[in-house]
C-alpha cells in the first residue's frame, strides 16, 4: 500500500507524464493510471463532503451548463451560419468528421444537429 500511494504522489508532482513515471517505476502506466485517477475522485468526493444535497446539485448543475457552453465555443461558427442552402449530405459529412475528430474538439451528433 506504501508503494502505491508513493507511485501516485510521485506522478501527480512530476512533470512527466502517468505513462512515463509507470515506465521509469517498472510498472504497467495503466495500473498506475487508475491509482491516480481513483486517488482523484477519492480527493473530489472529500472537497464535497462539505455541501448539502442541494448544493452539490447545484455544483454538478453548473458543472454541466459550463461543459455545454464550453462545446459551443469550440464549435465552429461558420457552419451554423451558412447551412443554409448546403446540401444535407455536406452537413451529415461534416457532422461526421467532428464526431471523429480529436476528442478535444469532438462533439456529440445531437449537440451539432441542435447547432445546424
């Protein structure tokens, strides 16, 4: 157990990546991913310990509405702008290339077709 939380200590102080510091401790990067990752929710669920049921809604309520907004500003502006008269094969093409695209820029189906 030492040696795990040291592992998980270690990779969230370091600059190097969860599969680097695996790599230099000897160990699998996943096995240590989900170390970190657990030692993450374990440290969210103690900040909210804090909050009322209602607050924590609250929280996860804004939370959500940040993450839609956060969507619609990386969405490109121009599409939404001049669908108009593009045929729909275009928009089905392009809505399929942002779903497939980086995660970071991906978008659900539901959330362009709304946008288009």
């Amino acid at each position: 157990m030492e040696f795990r939380e040291e592992a998980v200590q270690f990779a969230l102080r370091s600059s190097k990546t969860v599969s680097e510091v695996g790599r230099e401790l000897g160990m699998n990067p996943e096995t240590l991913r989900g170390w970190v990752n657990k030692h993450k929710a374990l440290q969210d669920m103690k900040a909210d310990a804090g909050l009322t049921l209602s607050e924590r809604a609250r929280l996860k309520e804004l939370e959500w509405r940040n993450h839609e907004l956060e969507m619609e500003n990386a969405f490109p502006k121009e599409p939404q702008r001049t669908s108009r008269g593009i045929p729909v094969a275009s928009k089905y093409e392009f809505i399929d290339e942002m779903r497939l695209d980086t995660v970071e820029y991906a978008h659900s189906v539901e959330f362009m077709c709304r946008r288009f």
